[in-house]
C-alpha cells in the first residue's frame, strides 16, 4: 500500500483545470470575434460616412450616435466576457492555492518513511472471524475466483480503480510524503471529500427538478466560499438544462444552440450530433402527422448523410450507421401511406361500395399495415430516439471539456474498495451458503437426516438466503447476528464493490489449514475438537470419518479435505 504524497495528489487532481482552461480558451476565441467583428463594423461606418460629404450634417450626426451606440454595447459586452475571463482565472488560481496547502502538511526529512509502501497488519479480521474461515488464497470465506462478470457501465470504473490502486510510488526527489497525523490535514481531506459529493450530486441530476448538489453547494459556501471556485457548478448546471430538455421535453431547442456554439469543435471531431437532431426532428414532424414537412425537411437536411463524400475517412463508421438508420425512415414515409390509405377509405362511408367490389387493395393494405415489419418501424416513434441522442450529446460534451465519463468519487472509492474486497465478503456466489437448493444436511451432495433436533438460521431462512432479492448484506449479517462493519459488504456500496476485484492481500494464515469441497478453510484442530453445542454430533461424524462445516453446515468426508499452505 503507497504512502500518499504531494505528487499524488497533484496528478489525481490535474482533471479539475481541465474546464476552466478550455471555457478561458473559448472566452478568449469569443473576445476576438466580438472584436474583429466590431472593427469591421466601425470602419464601414467611418468609411460610410466619410464618402458621403454631401449628406446633410443632422444624419451625419444621426450616423455617428448609432456608431456610439454600438460602440458603448460592444463595450458592454465585452466587460462581461473580460468579467468571465477573470473569473475563470481565479477559479484556477483557487485550486492551485488549494493544492499548494498540501505543503504544509507534509513529513520532514527524517520523519519520512524509508519505503514506499507500509505494512500491512496480517490481523485483519473479518465478520466471519469467530468462524475461523479464510480461503484458498488467504483472503477469507469462499471459493470464488473473483471473475465476477463485469457490466459495460462499471467496466471503465474498475479499470480506473485498478490504475489508481496500483499507481507506482513517484521516486521524484522533490516529492514529500504526508503527515497523516497532522489535524490541518485531515481538515483537507473533508473539504475534499466535500467537493466530490457535490461534485457527483450535481452531475448525476437527472430531473427538472431542484438539484440537490447546486443546493450543497450554497449551504457550504457559506461557512466556506472556495468552494464555488473549487467546482465548475454553472457549466454542469447548463449540461442538465439540456439533457433535461432532451429526455423530459422533448426539445430541441437548447440542444441546437449549444451544437451551434460548438459547431468548429464538433466539426473536427466527427460528431454526428447534427445528424442525431435532425433525425429526431424529422420523426417529430411524423409524429405530429406533418408528413409532407417532414420529407422537405428530410431532402434538406437528412439525404446529404446518405452520400458517402460528405464523410471525412475516419468518419466512415457514422456514414454506415446513419444510412442504415435512413433507410428505415423511407419505409416508414411508405408504411404510413398505406394505413393513411386503408384509413382513409374504411372511414369513408361513399367508398365501402369501392371496398368491397375491389377486396384486393383493402386486403394487401391491411396486410402490411398490421405485418411484424409496420410494428418494427414503429418503434422508431418510440424514445429511443431521445435516448440516442442524449448519449450522443453526452459524449460530445465529455469529450470537449476532457470531462471523464466516470463520476470522480466513484474512481476513488472503487481504489479504496477494491484494496478491502475479501472472499468473505458478500459476494462470493460460489459459497454454498448462497446456492438454491443447500440445506443443512448435505454429504457430499446428498441429503441425510438430522442427527438431532438442533435447528438454525440457515434451515430456518433457506427461503431468504436463496432468494436474490433478499442477498443484500444487511439480510445477511441479520441472520448471522453480526454487525455489519465491512464498507464493501454496506448497503450503499454494495452495487459499486460486486465487480470489483479482490485485494491481493496475505492474511494470517490459521496453523495446519484444510480446505473443505466448498472451498472454505479452517485450522484442522477447530474441524475435529467438538464444541458443547455440537459435541455429540461431532462425535458421531467423527466416528464416521465425517466433519461438518461450522459455517454452513454442511458435512464432508475427511478424505475428502486438502491441506493447503500461503500462497
């Protein structure tokens, strides 16, 4: 485990300039247009003005007090892009200082440990102590590998996770190891800790609603106002607007404009942002009925994409995937011709004549209106639309303010989890425990009787522990009477820690271990020393060659335990 240093924190924190460099970037490129665009203006108006000595000297006068007029709004606007520059400015020089206090909290010389990493107490306990179980590779209960499926949505957090808890300790000379003792440093940390919660409330608000981080924010920045200079808070803030607009409302309006301000970026980046507005646009005009609207809006703005020369060469994947998605939308125009047509006649009373003398229309119509293939083309109409193109705004987003698409807090915790995860964790699905159809009585796979009345949680609640919906850890840890201390086994991590990995970790190691077929593992002297409770029942399977599981209870064969040693 690395000690943490200044370097660390530096290069953990480097993504937070990133937006306040590239909003200063794009205020910057703004006060140059506003100027070149105001110089350009005033010297047609001078020229204007000049060329023209016969004009009567009232609009000469009339012309120069719209030249200042213009000039005195051009001023205006541009205090309020210098007024933005400053401030984005001071949001970066807040976050240095904020770094820079790191180096007060610092270890000298001589207090700075000799290694880079620290030792690891081998008496790390778990909540299965009093058991005795470890596993094969010392890590606790259970035989799981720990090659848990990892979901697409967690798989880049589990990547980043890995990086940051394997992170080479930096061998700089310059760097300085922290003073984890120091109360100012502590201090730190919770403002840090402070800052990624908000950070993560604001980013994940999915409602039109009031966010719930914007107001953290501004119960925090009372007691402490850095806090607004430490968070980019207004650029998320118009993110949500714009999602939410696309999701909820179904509005194109915000997401256009922000498209148009981007529209240089996004252009050298492939987007295809602009093809995803204006297909849901078409499908919007076909939605409200506005058929003929909708095809000149498709012969304006969609068919160029159906040309394979409008793509840059790295920009083929999209061409593919839009004409594919153009094609659908022609047979949908024709499909909802035909039912316009069926429609139309069968609710017409003059042509039921018409209909029935001339079957074969009305028929081949009503067969195709009602085929598999009408109700596929349908679901264009549903909204999954809105829901592509809201990914493709995100993505786009992300990607112009180099804005990681994992929430920060969620990287940080996945590297703290994943240095705890155990095998006796609650996650070890291979532990028999959590198998439909364990019972107590198992030998070997088979069901034998009880050799006494003794009855337990695991018979009594087999229903609970086989039942998915009840394997939360809070359930378990109940039925064992234990207290839950375990962060990777809580209810609120739960969902983050099951496809982490489990730490490499070398526990203590009980003296003369055997592992049972279930994979759990015991020092041999607890498998054969009978307690009070189960005396005579130990007594019996030991006569019989036998040893129960003083965790699930199930029973083995001796010769079928293995010694196992540390890896």
């Amino acid at each position: 485990m690395s000690e943490p240093t200044l370097n660390f924190h530096v290069q953990t924190n480097i993504s937070q300039f990133k937006i306040p460099n590239e909003l200063i970037k794009k205020n910057f490129k703004t006060i140059q247009k506003l100027i070149e665009k105001q110089r350009k203006q005033l010297t047609e108006d001078v020229t204007k003005i000049k060329k023209n000595s016969k004009l009567p000297n009232e609009l000469k006068l009339e012309m120069i007090r719209k030249v200042i007029k213009n000039f005195e709004s051009f001023q205006k606007k541009l205090k309020v892009a210098i007024e933005r520059d400053q401030e984005l400015q001071s949001r970066i020089i807040a976050r240095i200082d904020h770094l820079a206090q790191l180096k007060d909290y610092c270890l000298s010389q001589d207090q700075a440990p000799n290694g880079s990493t620290s030792k690891i107490d081998s008496k790390e306990t778990s909540p299965n102590e009093d058991s005795g179980t470890t596993n094969g590779n010392g890590n606790g209960n259970g035989n799981g590998n720990g090659n848990e499926l990892i979901e697409d949505n967690d798989s880049s957090t589990v990547k980043n996770s890995k990086e940051a808890s394997s992170t080479p300790a930096v061998k700089d000379e310059n760097d300085r190891y922290l003073n984890l003792h120091d109360p100012n440093l502590m201090n730190w940390y919770r403002d840090q800790t402070n800052l990624l919660i908000i950070d993560y409330l604001i980013k994940s608000n999915s409602g039109s609603g009031e966010n719930i981080g914007l107001v953290l924010l501004k119960s925090l920045s009372e007691s402490n106002p850095k806090y607004k200079k430490l968070i980019d808070y207004d650029l998320f803030e118009g993110f949500n607007k714009v999602y939410v607009s696309i999701m909820e409302k179904h509005d194109l309006s915000l997401v256009i404009a922000w498209f148009n301000e981007n529209r240089n970026f996004l252009k050298k980046a492939n987007s295809n942002l602009e093809f995803e507005i204006n297909y849901c646009k078409f499908l919007s005009l076909i939605e409200k009925g506005d058929v003929n609207e909708a095809i000149k809006f498709s012969n304006a703005n969609l068919s160029p994409y159906g040309n394979k020369s409008n793509y840059s060469e790295n920009d083929l994947t999209n061409h593919t995937n839009n004409f594919a998605r153009m094609k659908e939308i022609g047979g949908l125009l024709i499909y909802l011709a035909l039912q316009d047509r069926t429609n139309s006649i069968l609710s017409n009373t003059d042509n039921i004549l018409k209909v029935k003398n001339d079957k074969r229309i009305a028929f081949s119509s009503s067969m195709l209106v009602n085929s598999p293939r009408y109700h596929e083309y349908q679901k264009l109409l549903s909204d999954e639309r809105w829901e592509s193109l809201s990914r493709c705004f995100i993505e786009n987003f992300t990607n112009l303010y180099g804005i990681s698409k994992n929430y920060p807090i969620f990287v940080y915790l996945s590297a703290g989890l994943s240095s705890l995860k155990t095998k006796s964790c609650y996650h070890n699905i291979e532990n028999t425990i959590f198998r439909k159809g364990s019972s107590d009585d198992m030998v070997d796979g088979e069901t034998t009787n009880k050799s006494n009345g003794t009855e337990n949680i695991y018979k009594k609640d087999l229903a609970v522990l086989t039942n998915k919906k009840y394997r939360g850890p809070n359930q378990y840890y109940k039925l064992l009477n234990k207290i839950n201390n375990c962060p990777v086994c809580s209810p609120e991590l739960f969902k983050l820690s099951r496809n982490l990995p489990y730490a490499e970790l070398i526990t203590n190691i009980f003296d003369n271990p055997f592992k049972l077929p279930n994979g759990n593992i015991y020092p041999f002297d607890k498998l054969l020393n009978p307690s009070e409770t189960y005396l005579s029942e130990k007594n019996t399977l030991l006569r019989m060659g036998k040893i129960k599981d003083p965790l699930t209870r199930e029973i083995f064969l001796i010769d079928n335990c293995v010694r196992v040693y540390p890896a």
